[in-house]
C-alpha cells in the first residue's frame, strides 16, 4: 500500500459540540481501482482530494448510482493490523441498493 501523507491538515471540529453530518471531511482518502480482467490494485490513502470521474460514467447520466462507506480501524494490540467494521453488512447494504437501483449485480 503506498501512502501520501497531506502537507496541510484539516481544520478539526469541537469534539464537544454535535457534529453535523456532511460537514467535516477527513485529512485523507483511500483509493484502489479495479479492472475486471486484472482485480483489485494497489491501495492508495492519498490526501483529501476531488475525484476525477469518466465523462461516460453512467451516475453522470442517468444519476443511478450508489456508495456505502466502510469503516477500518487500527488494532490497538497490534497497530499494524486494520480492523474492517462490519463488512458484510456494509456489502450487503450495497447488493440491497445496487438490486433496488437495478444496477448489474454478480454473487460470487
């Protein structure tokens, strides 16, 4: 995995007041693409950016489209180790909404 630390930190929030939602943005993101003939790439945690998105992308056109965040987190016993939260139900979600949508769906 290649990381790309950010040279200017975001503003944090007041921990101690409600957070809005869509408000604040993490200092970094992560990335990885994927090719159906090749699979996933190398992962990528790049700082906070804008996304370049394919004029042909079909959400640009028809607006279908989806998105369900994962969380990761670090294992405090062995802090190189990341940690996915609940990652089925995250998957799951998505297969739900992709079927929804009707967006082409492939179970494994």
């Amino acid at each position: 995995m290649e990381i790309r630390r950010t040279s200017a930190q975001i503003t944090k929030p007041d921990y101690n007041k409600p957070l809005p939602f869509g408000i604040y943005h993490t200092d970094h993101l992560f990335e990885v693409d994927y090719e159906p003939e090749c699979g996933w790439g190398k992962p990528l945690i790049s700082p906070y950016h804008n996304l370049l998105i394919d004029p042909s992308n079909s959400a640009l056109h028809y607006a279908i489209q989806l998105f369900e965040g994962m969380k990761a987190y670090r294992n405090v016993n062995n802090p190189e180790e990341l940690l996915l939260f609940r990652p089925e139900m995250n998957m799951s979600r998505m297969l739900k909404s992709a079927e929804r949508l009707g967006l082409p769906v492939k179970l494994f």
